[in-house]
C-alpha cells in the first residue's frame, strides 16, 4: 500500500504530465524554457525540475468577467506538446467557465466548493474587468455579480493572477465612452495578494512561468510598481527590438510594403508603440516562440500598459511629444507619459544620428541606384524633427 507521501506525489505535476502522455525529453525542455523565461541562469532548470517532480498542483478557479476569451485561447490554444499545453497540468482546473464539463448549478457547486474546503489555498485567475456601475448589473454569473463573486473568490484565494490588461487595468472595457464603470481586479477587491499578467493577450508561457515560479521557490515573483512580474515586464520591448539598430541609424519605415519595411527598419513612425512598452515579447514570442508582431512588420500597440486602449490609439499615428523625459526612461516610470515622450526621445535621436542617416542615404541610394531599384526615402535630420514633434 502506497505511503501518504506515495499518493502525494502520485498527484504532482510530473505524474500528471506523464499521464497526458508527455515524454521526460518534453518536460526538461520545458523546465529548461521556464528557466529562460523567468530570466534565471540556466543552471535553475535543474532546480525547478526537481520542485515539480515533488510539487502537487494547485487548485484554480478561472473568472471571466467582462473579457473576450481572449486569454484562455492564449494559454491553452497550442500545437502539442508545448507550454501552454503543460499549463493545463500544472494546475488542478476545478473551475473555468469555458473549458468545464459541468454546467449551471453543478458549475457554481465546483466554485463553492473549492472556496469552501481549499480556502487560502487556491489560486483565483482572473480575466477580465470588473464593471462597479449601477450597482455591477453589467457582469452577472448564476444571478451574483461580477464583484460579489470576485470579493468572495479572490478575498479567499492564496493568491490572485489577473491575465490581461482588461483584469489587470481595466483595459478596454474602461477605454473612454465606456458606461460599465469597468476597473481592474486590484481596484475593484483592494488588498489582494495580486500579480497582474497584462498584455492584450497575456502570453500563456508568462502564466506557465509565474506558476512555475511559485511550485520552484514557494512565492510569486518580484515585480514592478505596476503589479507585473519582473521577469516579463522588466524590460522595453524597444531595448530588446530586434529593428533597434534602425532606430538608432536613423532608418524608418515611413510606409507600408516601401523598401525599408521589406528590408526590416524601425516601424516608429508607423506608430510602434515599442519604446513605451515594459513586455517580454521579443524574448519569449508567440505561437510556441514562432514570431511576435513586430517580427512580422507591425508594431508594437501598447497593449500590455496601463490604459490600453485610450492611450495607445490611434494605432498607426506616430505619438506626440511631450519634452523632459529621457531616452533611458522607462514606461513603468512615468506611465503612459512616457508613451508621449517617445515623440521627444526620437528628436534627440535625430540630432545624433543625422550625419550618419545622410550617410545612409547616400550609402542606400548609391547601392539601389546601382541595383536597379527605387530610392529609399531615408529621412533627414530635418524632417525626423519635424515629424518627431508633430
Ligand atoms: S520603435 Fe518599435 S520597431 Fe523601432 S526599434 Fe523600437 S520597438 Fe522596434
């Protein structure tokens, strides 16, 4: 007969990821992915392949409120095996709206049950904003409202993740115009044990991350004054851009299908949003780590700020400037003032890099004037000022 401990570890993660028929090959592949995407040295791979062989899987509740699904196809739509697959087996699903069998009553007995004999030990996924209007009439689940069961679930919860910038900040439930009075979880259920996984959608191998995170040290990880994990949101997605070398030399995309766009310069002035934008996407990817937007020739919206929608739109309009922040702030610290700033930083930038963009120029057009090709409009320190101020 098995031990206590036997049968505890015949629920872990491991044997549940055996069950499903994932191979050990695929599971320290995906240990050694985590690693990366938690930004540890890769010397923690060892450390957490040992936390999950032990580790039993948490218990979670997923609440969708006022939300597009959008986050649920992100961590669990995905070719097999991959990270968003081992999602669905490092967690003991006890209740999801859209992925449960049960339904109705049978569906809110799963919630009540897990409130009521895993209080304190659950984790509470929340997706989605919250509407406070008129008495919160605009979300309603099984006749409660959308905050009575996000004060109940999360207020009992080890922990809450808010996925995407709609649990997160509001998102675009609280763009202007908007009549719900939607706010994010953190405002809607003050003092929870919080960490917002923004982004329009969050990546499910951020989700997969964080809670491997938490099995491997037994806390959540650090993050920035915004809620958001360090290890996702640390850095600007215009640090890490593979087209950054364009920025700095000047080299803009100044229209769609021209030949700095097939030739992979900066889309700033396509209104990329890049620069005023904490997220990990150029590391980690999307679709299994087979592209990002801006590796495909889009840029950046923003959608993992604070104000995601109001702020980041229109989409293609290159921001305005607004003087006195510096190339090296960061969007976490002045907020969605910096996304202003990025008018002001690209002016600098101009100064500096106009002797070597008419280099370029030169350069570019003597090249392609040789090949055959049309010229590339590579602009001049004059016109980056103008346009960096308009
Ligand atoms: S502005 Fe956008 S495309 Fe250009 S370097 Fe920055 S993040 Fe990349």
């Amino acid at each position: 007969m098995a031990s206590p401990r036997e049968d505890q570890l015949a629920q872990g993660v491991w044997p549940a990821l055996r069950r499903r028929g994932v191979s050990r090959r695929e599971f320290l592949k995906f240990c050694s992915v985590m690693a990366g995407a938690l930004a540890l040295p890769h010397t923690y791979a060892d450390r957490i392949v040992q936390a999950l062989e032990a580790a039993t899987r948490p218990a979670v509740v997923w609440l969708e409120f006022q939300d597009c699904a959008g986050n649920t196809e992100s961590a669990l739509r995905a070719s097999h095996p991959s990270i968003t697959d081992m999602i669905l087996d490092l967690l003991s699903w006890n209740y999801h709206e859209t992925i449960m069998a049960p339904a109705g009553t049978a569906a809110e007995k799963s919630l009540q049950d897990t409130i009521a004999q895993q209080k304190g030990q659950y984790l509470a996924i929340v997706e989605g904003s919250i509407p406070l209007a008129d008495g919160g009439v605009y979300c309603t689940i099984g006749g409660r409202t959308a905050i009575d069961i996000a004060q109940e679930t999360c207020g009992n919860a080890l922990a809450t993740i808010a996925v995407g910038t709609c649990a997160a900040f509001g998102g675009i439930p609280a763009a202007a115009g908007g009549i719900t009075g939607a706010v994010s979880i953190g405002q809607a259920v003050p003092g929870l044990k919080l960490i917002n996984l923004s982004a329009c959608p969050m990546n499910g191998a951020n989700l997969a991350a964080t809670i491997v995170h938490y099995l491997t040290f037994k806390e959540l990880p650090a993050t920035d004054n915004l809620g958001r994990p360090l290890f996702a949101h640390g850095d600007r997605i215009h640090d890490n851009c593979p087209r950054r070398a364009h920025y700095d030399a000047g080299q803009f995309v100044q229209e769609w299908g021209d030949q700095g766009h097939q030739l992979g310069w900066c889309l700033y002035k396509m209104g990329c949003k890049g620069p005023a934008t904490n997220y990990n996407c150029p590391r980690v990817q999307w679709n299994d780590g087979t592209n990002w937007p801006i590796g495909v020739g889009h840029g950046c919206v923003g959608c993992a700020q604070p104000q995601f929608w109001d702020a980041m739109t229109p989409f293609y309009r290159q921001l305005p400037t607004v003087p006195g922040f510096g190339v090296e702030v960061t969007a976490q610290d002045v907020g969605i003032g910096v996304a202003a700033a990025v008018g002001a930083l690209t002016v600098g930038h101009a100064v500096v890099a106009g002797v070597r963009n008419a280099r370029t120029a030169r350069a570019t057009n003597q090249a392609t004037a040789a090949s055959g090709n049309a010229t590339i409009a590579v602009p001049t320190n004059e016109t980056q000022t103008t346009e960096g101020q308009s």
